[in-house]
C-alpha cells in the first residue's frame, strides 16, 4: 500500500465518516469496506446454487456435476472453460459498480479483487496472468481509466501472478447493456483484437470483466485469446446481471 492509498483508505475515511454508497448512512472508523455499511453488506446476494459453468445461468436440479453445462452452452460452446461472478448485480452492489466505473473510487477495484481473490482460491483455481475486458480508448479519454483494469490489476498482485492489457477494442462499440440480446454479439464481432507480443499462449488466464449480462463480451475476448493459444481461460467478474428468461435472481440464491 503506497503512501497516498494509506492516507486515503487508512487516515482520511478514519476521521472523516463516509456515506454508505448505497443507503448514504455514514460509516465511521474506516469501516467502508467495498464502500458499504455493514447493513449494506449483509443484503449483497452471493451467486449460490447450481449454475451453468459456461454461462452461470441458473439451473433447477438437485446435484450437477463440476462444470455441467446449459443446453445453450453445449450447443455453442463459449471460449472460456468457466465462468465465475461473485454476486448478483442488484441493489446494493449496483451502487458498489457505478462508484467504481463513474466516481473515480479506485479502492472498491481493490476491495471486490480481495473477495475475488479469495473465491479463486477456495475454487481451487490456479492462473498464471490476469487480462482484462479492454475499453475502446475513446471511453477510455472520458472515463480515465478502465473499471476491469481496476479490478484485474490488484486482483493479479492477491494472487501474486502479472496483469496484462492483452485485449484491445479496434473500434468503439455502443454498450451492450443498451443493446438487445440478439445484437450483442453482433455489436462485438471484430471488435477485440490481441496486443502485439501479448504472450497468453500456453498460459491459463484469468479473464477480468466488472460485470456480465449475457456473457457475449466474455465469449467475444474469451475467443480471440483462445485463439491466440491461451492453455485456460477463466471469466471472472464481481456481479452477474439474471437474464429476462430466468427466475428472479431472489429465487436462485435459494437453490
Ligand atoms: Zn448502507
Ligand atoms: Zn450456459
């Protein structure tokens, strides 16, 4: 920790209370872990229960064996070998991703990396370099930096492996999440393409997205380094958006 992120995490949060970015009621003591109070933090919903392992829709059974996959998976099968979202992206952790991607608070990167990092490591997953979901450098001038980068670099130095931009965006593409399911796809083909001497071949990768909806940005980045001849690919992000033809994300955590 350098000496201003001790200031800014450490000092000023201790003396200085901090709204809860979900319910604004003020966090004292440096308490603001994840930027939530500790109310907040109790209503985050963890993605339990059977899932698919390609695409982490819920699936109604009792037991599936490791990485069983949805009908939709095996028919077209992603690029990833797997994929893992930490939470539900609902209230509160909504809050927790727009702080992130539009209020410059670079510690939640850091914060969902640490949670990130300890999944991995009960999920028994072992990588050898991080990549990131890229943004097109148009967004990239107005936001200032990347939210996937902010999580995939401190998750890398958790599990004391590199952090690469091995993906970049040939061109600005609308958001997916404005776009339609049948357009999304569409929406990213050609769009990503490997950096020049990116080495990710032969090594198992750890793919960093904020946020999944129907996974197409995943599968898009997912294949281009899969070509490129990455030995594992594994999509991780810290929240997973349930999809229009699935149960309410309430029900799933049930199962
Ligand atoms: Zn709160
Ligand atoms: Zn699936």
């Amino acid at each position: 920790m350098s000496v201003t992120e001790f200031l800014t995490e450490r000092i000023l949060p201790a003396l200085l209370p901090t709204p809860c970015l979900a319910c604004g009621r003020l966090i004292r003591g440096g308490r603001h872990y994840i930027g939530l109070c500790l109310r907040c933090r109790g209503r985050l919903a963890p993605l339990r229960g059977q899932r698919c392992g390609g695409c982490g829709r819920p699936l109604l059974a009792f037991r599936l064996a490791d990485g069983y996959r949805c009908g939709a998976c095996r028919r077209r099968p992603p690029a990833h070998d797997r994929l893992i979202a930490l939470w539900a992206f609902r209230p509160p952790l909504d809050a927790v991703i727009h702080g992130l991607k539009f209020q410059r608070l670079e510690y939640l990167g850091r914060h969902l990396a640490q949670e990130m990092a300890a999944h991995l490591r009960r999920e028994e997953i072992v990588a050898d370099l991080a990549v990131w979901v890229p943004l097109h450098w148009w967004r990239y001038l107005g936001r200032g930096y990347n939210q996937a980068e902010r999580i995939a670099r401190p998750l890398a130095a958790e599990l004391g492996i590199r952090a690469r931009g091995a993906l970049v965006r040939t061109r600005p593409t609308p958001a997916q999440s404005r776009l339609p399911r049948e357009r999304r796809a569409a929406n990213l083909r050609g769009a990503l393409r490997l950096r020049r001497r990116a080495e990710v071949a032969g090594r198992r990768l750890l793919l960093v997205d904020d946020v999944t909806t129907t996974g197409s940005t995943l599968r898009a980045a997912a294949s281009v380094l899969r070509a490129a001849g990455a030995a594992e690919i594994t999509a991780v992000t810290a929240a997973r958006t349930p999809g229009s033809d699935e149960p309410a994300a309430r029900r799933t955590v049930i199962w």
